[in-house]
C-alpha cells in the first residue's frame, strides 16, 4: 500500500521549515544563523567532562528538576513555573499542541520567524498575519486579532527590533488567548518580559541557551509561565526530552552568567559598530537589540548580493520572499569577521 | 484570561504519560526502566570528550547526516531511509504528527507501552486496542483492525515477548496503514524487521540506544522506513533535534558493535538464569527477548510486593492495571544485582 495515501492532508502540502545552510566543514564566515562568535563559559565543557562516565547508561531527570531549580534562582520564579525543552524550538513545538487543534489559530506579526507558520501547518491549524508597519513597532489591531496563541518574537527575527515591556503587558491585557513571548535574544536587548508572568496567566516567555549562552550545539531552552500552562506542557513533551549531558550544561552555565555577560558585551560593541558601518554604505539599518542586523537597500533584490558573499566564503541569511528581498540579516561575529564581511561587501557594492 | 479555557479538550481531559521513577540520589538497584547494567563503550566517552570545545556554540547538523551514513553501513539501507531523534520516543511522536490527525485513529495490540495511547491522545485522534491472547503472539483481528498507524512493540513491553520477522511482514502485507515495528529490545532478540523495509513500504522500524548501547541518558533512536514516509517525517521534526554530542556518541556507538554485542550477550545469560529462578519461586514467566522479564502470579495483586522491595531499595516496575496488576516487570541488572534482588523477593513471599 502506497503510505503516502495516508499521510494527513495538512502535512502533504507543506514545504518544511528551511534552516539556515549549516555547512559541513571548509573555512566559512558564518554570519547566517545567528550562533554567537564566542565560546560557551569553560565552566560549560568542564561540567559536561565531569559528566561522562558510565551514568550516561541511564535516563536523564524527566522533568530536569535540577536545572529548573537553578533558573528559578537566576530568573525570579518557582520552578512549578518552568519547563526546560531540548532547545526553545521544541517548546513552541508543546504550546502548539497544547493550544492549536485542527482549524484553530496561530497569530502572529509579520515578517517573523517562519516557524510559527510551520507548527500551525503540522497542528492543521490556520494562520492569522498581521503586518509590522516599517519601524516593526506593534501593529494595530493585533491584540484583537482571533486565536489561540499569539507569537511575539522579542527582540524580533529579521528585524532585530525590540518592543517595550510595558507594550508586551498591554497586548497581554488585551489578546483573549496565550501570548508567547520568544526571547531567544533577549540577553542581547537587556529587556524581559519573564515578570509578566507573575502578574499574566497567559503569557508565557521563551528562552534560549543557544544565543547569549553559546550553546547552540547542546539544544537548550526555557520556558516561564503559569504552574496552569506548565502542567499542561509537560503532558505532550516526550518523557526523557532534556539529555543528561544538556541539563548538567544547562546548570553550569547559569552557574556563569558574568561569561554570557561579557559576551553580550562585546557583541552589541561589535553590532553597534557594524550598524555605523553598514549605513555608511548606503543600507537602511533598523536599530538592533539582537546579535544581528537587518540591512536593507528598499526596493533592490539582493539575491546576487547573498550569492557573492557566499561566494567569497560568507554566510549571510536571505530571505527570497517579497518583503524581504530587499534585505540581509547578517549576525554579529568577532570585530575581525565583521571587518572581512564589510570588506567583500564593499567590494561586491562596487 | 484563564488559560486554561484555550487548551484543547483532548490534552485538558488527559493525565499524560507516566515513566518509570529516577530516583534522584541514593543507593537504589534500579530495575524498573529497562536500562543496561552495564557501562557504554569507552570509545563513546571519548568521542564525545573531543568534541568538547568550543565548536558547541554552533548548531549541529540539522539532518545528522554523519551520523546516517554510518548507520546505513551498520544496517543495510540508504541514508535517505535513516531518520536520527531525540530518542525513539521523538520518532514515535514524529509518526503520530505525519499520519493522525484529529477522530483518526491508532491500532496495538494490549498489554503495550502505554505511551503509544498518550500519543493518539495528545493528536486528539482514537485508539483500537486489540488483546494479545495469553501467549503474547499476533491476536486475531489485528490486521483488519481500521487505524492509521499500527504500533507493535517487538519484542513487547512489559511481556518481554517476540512476534517472529514472517509473521510481521505478513501483517503489514495486510493492514491498511503504516505499521511501526517499535524494536528498542531487538538487540536481546537477535531478530529484526528492519530487511522488511526494503519489500514494504507501510513499514517503518525504530530502534534506540537507550537498552543496548547502553545509552539511556543521550537520547538517541533511528527509523528506519520508505524516503517517502521519512520524509514526511523530516517536515515534522524539530529543526535541529539531536544535539551535536549525541551525534557523535551514536556514530562512536556504531563503530563499537562488539561492546554492545558484548554487553547483550551478559545480560542475555543473566535473564535465563532469572527466568529460571523465578519459576523455581512458583511465578509464571514469558519467554523474554528483551532486557527484562515479565513475572505473573495469577491473580494476586501485587503492589505489596513491589513496595516491598521499594523499601529495601530495590525499584522494579507495576502496572496497577487490572491485567497487569499481578505481575512485575524486572529489568535484567548485573548477576549481582539480580541475586540481592531474588534474596530480597524469596524473604518477602515467605
């Protein structure tokens, strides 16, 4: 029998979620994914040494109870409020599943990350889009928009832009469903929206080791938000989600939070650099809070751009859609690789 | 807002998977999860110790395409028949999203791992539950039974029995759907369905490294089954789902099979020499393939028994369930292991 005949219906017509092109070795500049250019705290591989031994035969902690009682430390909230998953993707992956059946809605504003579409796509759910307007500042009419869950990635993918606290807490007053907050480059913009969850039943704040932390190879990240919500969550993540090796890393790292800080540091040093630079060449840069920028020649296609780029070793992000073609989201890597990038940029704008 | 009032009726109304306790410190002999006894080979330690760097900063192969390639060498088929999770649970969860969708249904035969009904819940889709009869071989009427997927636990948990590779293909050949041969035991068995892929493309076959290889807390399991059908499940997966040091523990676990054989071969020679025992104990015992063995003591109810040897610091797993509540199910530790654990349940049915 043909197994494609009973595949559901929602899951043959998608496309995949694309990740950023992960190359497998040669000497590339990868400025596409958004991994930080600084090494994990060596506190992080220390601990990850200490590890292995013959324990590795056994299960990890279901529920990660050991590194949910150290972020309940670092973040301010009990760790009944805390879910840990194998990296901040597979804990949109449980709100979806939790929140979104079949036919139901995804909200989100757009351009963002084309995740969101992808697991309302796999839920068999729909989608409700709400355009940024141009400063990417929150669109009107998007806290009454119709859904289950609405996505706010803050600091936002590719437009690196922040939208205020206390603008986050008004959507959450208003939008009659859960609002996640996907901080995965919140470290980056010094601005949170975990003390919302305190006072919001329906906010929940996402996030991720693989940014500021440095460890995007381990698959880590958080989620904050009412004991309520965190229940229901721990009923659809697999049993043993979090490996042994990870939560340990997990701790560690938030055993060393002046490392992480110091990288932070030195990145928005870098991406406050590379803005200058970047609009000195003509591109319109919106004002980053992330470990990126998004550059921008409106209405030119940048494509040949990319392409060069790529040609000459670096790694860049493009996005070939309409509203963003325009466009590269380039992350923030060492002074040294910045200065390499703007170089063949310089030469390709000749 | 409640929070509560936006979650799916389905995942509100259920209660969630249960696994095994991991006590969390202590001395326990642990025989209730099914791990090996015995240590993960030392080329695994050392694999993932090189890779401790600061290459962890950067996401791992979204595909683990390495990782692959090496089990296509081990196991015979093409590398775009290989899909690698986060452990087999996250492979069973793949299926469940590709093939179920809501009021759809999932077929098993019962007694079996309770999570495959977690999963049909949690899609919002039904189950078809078909009794094995006492000897634990294929029941009637399995075949014909309408679902989407098929799961067979083979060799089965908590019966420790095996359904013969003829006798699966036969099955499959019949059902309209996609049968997923759930083979974590396998290796105790020294019998697999994974050639049947080749013939049957409704077939797809999962393995894990949690049992054998002795590597419970990586997380890391393999399907095996039709490009088509793994690519449906590539759609569905978290982008980057198995962590870089996983990947390269599994590949150094392949590349090590006679530890693992090794390992098998003890434990195969320990679960005789318990069978027996346990039998000279008046309990009925399954013939096992797996890595524990299934002990009945017709229409006793057990529990006291369990909690019995709980307090004497020895974990093995009940099912308070009205078919399996006269039963435990106890995980084949080291000889010695095994023998504290006969002692202990000799004085206890005193």
């Amino acid at each position: 029998m043909d197994p494609l005949k009973v595949v559901r219906e929602n899951i043959l017509r998608m496309a995949g979620y694309v990740p950023g092109e992960q190359p497998r070795g040669g000497k590339v500049i990868k400025l596409n994914t958004n991994e930080n250019p600084y090494p994990p705290s060596p506190r992080v591989l220390e601990a990850i040494r200490s590890s292995l031994d013959e324990s590795l035969r056994l299960y990890p902690q279901p529920t990660a109870d050991d590194l949910r009682e150290k972020a309940a430390e670092v973040y301010g909230l009990p760790p009944e409020c805390i879910i840990a998953g194998n990296g901040s993707d597979e804990l949109l992956t449980m709100l979806v599943r939790v929140f979104v059946g079949e036919g139901e809605k995804v909200v989100y504003p757009t351009p963002t990350y084309t995740l969101y579409e992808t697991l309302a796509e796999i839920q068999g759910g729909g989608t409700v889009e709400v355009p940024f307007p141009s400063d990417f500042s929150l669109p009107a009419g998007l806290a009454e928009s119709e859904g289950k869950v609405l996505f706010l990635a803050n600091p936002n993918s590719p437009s690196g832009t922040l939208v205020p606290t206390d603008q986050v807490r008004r959507l959450a007053e208003s939008f009659r469903g859960i609002v996640v907050v996907d901080e995965a480059y919140a470290d980056f913009a010094g601005e949170t929206s975990i003390p919302l969850v305190r006072d919001l039943e329906n906010v929940v704040v996402l996030r991720t080791f693989s940014k500021s932390f440095s460890l995007a190879g381990i698959r880590l990240g958080l989620a904050f938000g009412n004991p309520g919500v965190i229940e229901q969550m721990m009923k659809v993540k697999d049993s043993y989600n979090v490996n042994r090796l990870t939560q340990v890393a997990g701790i560690a790292a938030l055993e060393d939070l002046e490392w992480m800080k110091e990288n932070v540091r030195k990145v928005v040093r870098t991406r406050e650099r590379m803005t200058e630079k970047l609009k000195e060449m003509g591109f319109t840069v919106l004002p980053s809070r992330a470990n990126f920028v998004f550059a921008r020649r409106e209405g030119e296609y940048l494509k040949n751009l990319y392409e060069g780029l790529k040609e000459r070793g670096i790694l860049v992000r493009f996005f070939d859609t309409p509203s963003l073609r325009d466009a590269l989201r380039i992350t923030v890597g060492t002074d040294e690789e910045v200065d390499l990038f703007l170089e063949e940029l310089a030469s390709l704008l000749k």
